[in-house]
C-alpha cells in the first residue's frame, strides 16, 4: 500500500522506492552522492551519513558503524530507477533539495514527506526507520540469509541483524520444521 501512496509523489517516488528497496539509514540515503553510483554495475557504495546539528547545519560524517561503509548490490528495478534519475539529475546528490539542488534533501524532510504520506493513504503512522525494519524482514522471509543481510545494512555482526529480527527467525524456524518434518515423513514412508 505504501508503493501505491508514493507513486502519486513524482519528488518522492524514487527517494522512498530505494528507501524501501535498500533499508538504509536516513542519514545515509540522504548522503548519497552520484559518484557513490556505478551505474555499469548497478552497485552503491555506502561512505557517508548526513547530520542536521542543533545550529541548523546539514553535515556528512561517518557511517554510524565501521561495517556501515559497504558495497551493495541494488535490486534491478532500483538501479535502473537511478539511472534515469542520473539522466534528469543537475545536482551532486542523488536526492537533491527540491528547492536547493546545490544541497541533499535534508533526513527531516523524508521523514515528514512520509508522515504525509502515511495519514493521506490511511496507513498506520511509523518512523522512517520502520521502512528499514520492513526492507529486513522482507529480506529475510524471502530467503535472504544473516550473513547477507547484516553486510546490505552496515551491521558489524550478523548476531545483531538476527537479534533485531527474531519474530522473523521464530516464523522461519516453524517453516524449517514443517520443510524438514515433510521431506522426513516422504522418506520414511518410501522405506
């Protein structure tokens, strides 16, 4: 429902679509720069996370952890999506201020724009990082492993992505007993 509401936001649409197709952090899709892009490969590289201070100041810094630096390989649709943005693009940043090209979008910006969003479809009101959570459990029941998945959202240990997600690893561990209690009842039955 939520890919239904931002379609009716052409600013938007490409923001929360690699939002929801990637699960990073505020700070760092609001980062991006084009040359963190390759578009031959369709790989974006995680560098940098912006910052608003208290003083109003936008600033990049480090990825919140040292594995928050990484390579990741973009889903097909969300790398030819960006580059056709690249085609229109007159800024540095892959997600330019509307209004000031010259800057990124500010991580408050996609926040509100989402809260917005959210009340106009009659949707439950989440916080941005709720989007990440949806893009990891996703990941997860589809059949993307820890290891994967922990290096995709920066984590330093792939023992955190798994304690942050264990309702999921419990609804996978009833399938795996079903799969297992399954192909064992066949073989016991063929002998």
């Amino acid at each position: 429902i939520f890919k239904e509401a931002i379609k009716d936001e052409p600013e938007w649409y490409d923001f929360f679509y690699t939002e929801i197709t990637t699960g990073l952090r505020k700070g760092e899709i609001c980062g991006l720069m084009w040359s963190d892009f390759d578009m031959k490969t369709g790989t974006l590289n995680v560098r940098r996370t912006l910052h608003r201070y208290e003083d109003g100041q936008l600033r990049t810094g480090e990825t919140k952890t040292g594995a928050g630096k990484r390579k990741i390989l973009l889903p097909r649709t969300t790398a030819q999506l960006l580059r056709e943005r690249k085609k229109k693009s007159i800024s540095q940043w892959i997600f330019a201020n509307p209004l000031r090209p010259e800057d990124p979008v500010m991580p408050n910006s996609g926040y509100h724009r989402m809260k917005k969003l959210l009340k106009k479809a009659g949707l439950p009101n989440l916080r941005f990082h709720d989007l990440r959570h949806t893009f990891a459990t996703h990941a997860l029941t589809s059949g993307v492993d820890a290891k994967t998945l922990s290096g995709i959202l920066g984590h330093t240990k792939t023992s955190f992505t798994l304690d942050t997600y264990t309702h999921v690893t419990g609804d996978m561990h009833r399938r795996a007993s079903e799969i297992v209690g399954g192909f064992m009842e066949d073989f016991m039955v063929k002998e």
